[in-house]
C-alpha cells in the first residue's frame, strides 16, 4: 500500500500526507478500519477501506444504531486506474458489508471534496442502504 499511497497524485485525496515510511507505519494501522487488498496477479494494486461505525438514531432506538453503518473509501495504484479494477472490488466489499457483516448503510465522500491542496470545496457525500443494493435473485442484479 505505501507504494501507491506514497505517490503525491494518490497522497492529495487520502486527507493526510505521511512524511515518510516510518511516519506511514507508526499511523496507518490505527487511522482506518479494516483494509481489503485489491490484488492482480498477486501483487496489491489497491485497497477498499471499511470504517465500520454507529448510524444516527432517535434516543429510543439508539441502540439499534450501532455499528451498523460503514465508511468506505477506495485507493488504487495510477498504473491501474481505468480499468473498472476499483469498481469490481467496491461492488464486492458493499455486497460482503450487506450480506456477511449484517451492515444497513455505507456512506462514501466524493473524491473532489477529499483533496488538501485545492482550497475550499463543499462536501459532497452520498449512501447506499442495505434495501437499495440487490441480490443476486433480484431483477437488478
């Protein structure tokens, strides 16, 4: 992962901007969740994030809130951008939040607005539900 996410043209979208190997190491493990590696032929090309955390509810069903929502965010090496490898890798880790870890919602930010180096852009965010996403014996599918 360092090997792409150390390049400027991948490091301006991730929100921080390690100094070095040593500053990655001590901070990427404890800034994210769980990683998913996108592999190609046995080397990592790219990662799919899973953020898992609470979902906003009332103060009656607050507890039926947590942790069923996930962040997701999606690296991938600039040698292998374009060619739909993010966007397989996406699909399955939405499918495997909904269907194996029981998730109702995942959330994601639009790349412009993740960018630390272009002055101000408005957030631009958007979710998917659970109810939204269909299975494979659906007619969208």
């Amino acid at each position: 992962m360092w090997e792409y996410r150390r390049r400027p043209e991948v490091s301006e979208w991730l929100g921080w901007i390690p100094a070095d190997r040593a500053d990655w190491d001590a901070e990427y493990p404890g800034r994210h969740g769980i990683n998913v590696a996108i592999e190609l032929d046995g080397r990592v090309i790219g990662d799919v994030m899973i953020r898992i955390g609470d979902g906003w509810g009332q103060r009656e069903v607050k507890d039926l809130a947590t942790g069923v929502e996930a962040e997701l965010g999606w690296t991938l090496h600039p040698d292998f951008q374009g060619r739909g490898y993010a966007s397989e890798a996406v699909r399955a880790v939405i499918g495997l939040c909904f269907t194996q870890l029981g998730l109702r919602r995942e959330a994601y930010n639009v790349k412009e607005s993740l960018h630390g180096t272009r002055g101000w852009i408005d957030g631009v965010a958007y979710a998917l539900l659970a109810e939204e996403w269909p299975t494979p014996t659906s007619p969208a599918a």
